[in-house]
C-alpha cells in the first residue's frame, strides 16, 4: 500500500461526481484514465470497497472503505474495482487563484 496522500492547503472543491454503483459507474472510470494537470480528486466510499489501481501494477495501491477517503493526485493514470456493494464519489479540486 501507498503512504497516506493529502490535498494541498490551497486548493478548493470545483466539483462532484453522482453517487456510482456497479451499475452506474462509466466504464471510463474503470479502464485508465487521468485526472488533468491542476485537479486532485477525493475519492469518497460510502458503502463498500473500491480498489485503486496505477497503471502498469497488478496490486492496488489503496483498498478504500468509507473509514477514510483516498487523495488521487493529477495526472496520475489509474483505474478503479469495485466491491459488489460498492458507492462512491469523487470530489475535485483546483488550486485557489490568488
């Protein structure tokens, strides 16, 4: 597993996902794919589990539940799996113009 990520200190919400199920998920967010340079997201589970993949490596670097949301850092390329009960959100950000 990965050491624990943070969001930067200047950076604020710019946007939500819905809620994504088994059912619901787009199959983008299950192949690879990256966040743009400038965005971090925060992937939040609500019910279940989702494993995070990085491109290129079979073991995921985070299983993540609802005790603790997981920090996706730009342009990383990865993709998710999910338990059958699974329920999660991403959360983006961008850093604050000053």
């Amino acid at each position: 597993m990965t050491q624990e990520r943070f969001l930067p200190d200047d950076v604020e919400a710019s946007g939500k996902t819905s809620l994504f199920t088994n059912e619901t998920v787009p199959d983008k967010i299950l192949n690879h794919h990256e966040l743009q340079a400038g965005t971090w997201g925060l992937l939040t589970v609500e019910a279940g589990t989702v494993s995070f993949f990085r491109q290129g490596e079979d073991a995921p670097v985070a299983v993540i539940s609802s005790e603790k949301p997981f920090v996706i850092l730009p342009e990383e390329v990865h993709y998710v799996r999910l338990s059958e009960d699974a329920q999660f959100f991403v959360t983006f950000y961008k850093r604050v113009k000053s």
